[in-house]
C-alpha cells in the first residue's frame, strides 16, 4: 500500500476552482496488488480487493480519479468530483 500526502498546492486551490473536489483531503492510498507468477493473479485481485473493502469506512466518499479502480462506478466517480460533477467541471486547469 502506498500513502501519499495531499498537501501544498492541493490546498490553495478552493475545490470549486477545479474539476477534483477533495482539497480537504490530506492523504490519498494506493493499493497495488502485485507478483511476478501470473497464477497468483486472482489471489492477489482477492487480497487487494479485501484490503480496499477493510478501510474503505475510513475514505472520503470519492477518490483521485488516477488512483480509481476501473470498476469502482458511476457514483463514486461522482463523489471524486463532488458538487463539481453536477455543473459539468469535469476537466482538469493547469
């Protein structure tokens, strides 16, 4: 599992400025299920699936939308996005 801090300009930025919302999010958690032996492959899907489901409670409702699992769904794409789904702001500023 890997932790990365959320701070600096995440936090200058107000979440309606851009299309991610979470600007009050201080950490952001990637788990990364991973073996060389193909075989292992729904072993680990399994273990990466339940680590998820175990700290899960403890989230934001949403996500970073690079770190989402391609089947996490529509709502959970939409809480990443928050209040800024709704109005179409679904595209990053630089």
């Amino acid at each position: 599992m890997h932790l990365y801090p959320i701070d600096g300009a995440v936090h200058r930025k107000a979440s309606s400025d851009t299309a991610w919302g979470n600007r009050d999010a201080i950490w952001s958690m990637v788990i990364a299920g991973i073996d060389p032996d193909p075989r292992r492959a729904e072993e680990i899907r399994k273990w990466a699936r339940d680590y998820w489901a175990a700290v899960h409670p403890f989230d934001l409702e949403g996500a970073y939308p690079n770190f989402m699992m391609e089947d996490e769904g529509e709502e959970r794409i939409k809480a990443s996005f928050g209040t800024n789904y709704a109005t179409g702001r679904t595209e990053e500023k630089v």
